[in-house]
C-alpha cells in the first residue's frame, strides 16, 4: 500500500521519486489520488500556515498556487490548457483529438490556464481572510489542504463517470483504477472532514463541483474520450469548486 502511494505521489508531483510503474500497478493509483492531494496541500500550504506574510492574504493565496503550480510540474494545468483547447476549437472528435494531443498551447488554453491560476489567487486569498483567527489551530489548518483533497476527489469521481469513454494511453491506465472503492473513499476523505467541521462549505463545494464539472462531462461525451488531461481539468475546476464552497460558506 505505501509503496504504490509513493509511486502515485511520485507520479503526480515532486514529492517522491518519479518511478516506473507496471500497468497493474498503475491501475490501483487512483485509490491513493485524495491522500497525494492532502500531503501536496499540506507542503504548499506550510508557509502560510506557519504565518509567513500573515495578514496580507492575497500574498499568501499567491505562494500557495506558485508552489503548488511547482510541486505537481503544472500537470493539470496542463490538461486543463489541452482540453480548453480542443474545446474552443474542435469541428469533430478527431479534430478534437488532434489538438489535445499538439504539444504547442493555444490561445484558448493559456487563456483558461491564466483565468484558473487568477481564479485560484483570488479565491485563497479570500479563503485566507475569511479564516478564523491563528490562535485556532484546527479552524486554521483543515481547509487549506481540504481543498486539494477535495480537487484530486472531484478527479476520482469524474474517472468512474466517464471510464467507459476512456482513451489508450497512459492516462486511461490510470483512470481505470476509479471503481467504486476508490470512489468512496474519495469521498469520505473530501466530505467527511468538511461535513462534520463546516457542513455548508462542503454543501457549497459540492453543488460547484457539479456546476464546473458538468459541462466537462458533456464535452467528454460529445468526443466520445475521456483521458489524462480530462482528468487533469476536473482537479484543478474541483479546487476552485472547493475555494468558493468554503468562502460561500464563511461569508453566509
């Protein structure tokens, strides 16, 4: 069990020894997509949970994106930029296809990738003000990793619901380990906590969650496909889902 955690965390980030990983083994990571969202949060969230630039939020939301941008190697922004790509300029699944797999980014994925990491500042930065006071510990630790566990759990889930649509390649591998028991415990891992420390954050979340990720779901049906960079959008739309469920939730 840790070996294939640490050969998913070591897949998805910086934080352990990228490896090569047998196809069977690549099958069962999907499982450990939550718990790699957690420890990814937690180092990118250390500085500001340790107070560094405290009170000037929007810095801190900064810091938190840059290292987080750093530490997964921009892998979702990534299939976010090739998915809006394909989106914006696809007449047919093949022409789709063939401008998702074009190394070269267009105008309409730069433009989505900016949008998402300005919509990510402005969203922890707001998350950050919206925050209890330091001097409570657990009111000013659990939503910050919360949010890329709750990201990386709108990626299970949105695996399960289009793997019958899943494309060769090393990205449908990997998005046939979403079964039912990794969409559970996804689940409880990415609602549990917030259920029981901040019920309507996770309520908001959620229904955000669902806004975001509908149409991403649609256009995987219209193309016929579903691979890594679908995968890769559907985290980076449930961490802002996540941002606004919690800011939605602490301003009500």
């Amino acid at each position: 069990m840790l070996r294939r955690f640490l050969a998913t965390l070591g897949f998805l980030s910086r934080l352990a020894p990228a490896r090569v990983i047998d196809e069977a083994d690549m099958r069962r990571t999907m499982f450990h997509l939550p718990l790699c969202g957690l420890v990814i949060g937690l180092v990118a969230c250390a500085p500001a949970l340790l107070g560094l630039f405290s009170g000037r939020p929007l810095i801190q939301a900064w810091t938190v994106v840059l290292l987080a941008a750093y530490l997964t190697r921009g892998l979702h922004l990534d299939g976010l930029s090739d998915v809006m790509d394909g989106a914006a300029q696809h007449t047919s699944p093949e022409r789709f296809w063939a401008i998702v797999k074009d190394s070269r980014a267009g105008t309409f994925g730069v433009a989505a990738v900016a949008l998402a990491l300005l919509g990510q500042t402005a969203l922890l930065a707001a998350v950050f003000a919206a925050l209890p006071g330091w001097s409570e510990p657990l009111a000013r630790l659990w939503p910050l990793p919360w949010i890329f566990v709750f990201g990386r759990a709108c990626g299970v889930c949105f695996g399960r619901a289009g793997r019958g649509r899943t494309r060769p390649g090393l990205g449908g591998l990997f998005i046939a380990g979403a079964d039912g028991r990794a969409v559970a415990w996804a689940l409880v891992l990415a609602l549990g906590p917030a259920l029981f420390l901040a019920p309507l954050a996770a309520l908001y979340a959620a229904l955000g969650a669902l806004i975001l990720l509908t149409p991403l779901y649609r256009l995987s049906r219209a193309v016929a496909g579903i691979n890594g960079d679908f995968l890769g959008a559907s985290i980076i739309m449930g961490e802002l889902a996540a941002c606004a469920g919690f800011v939605l939730a602490a301003t009500s």
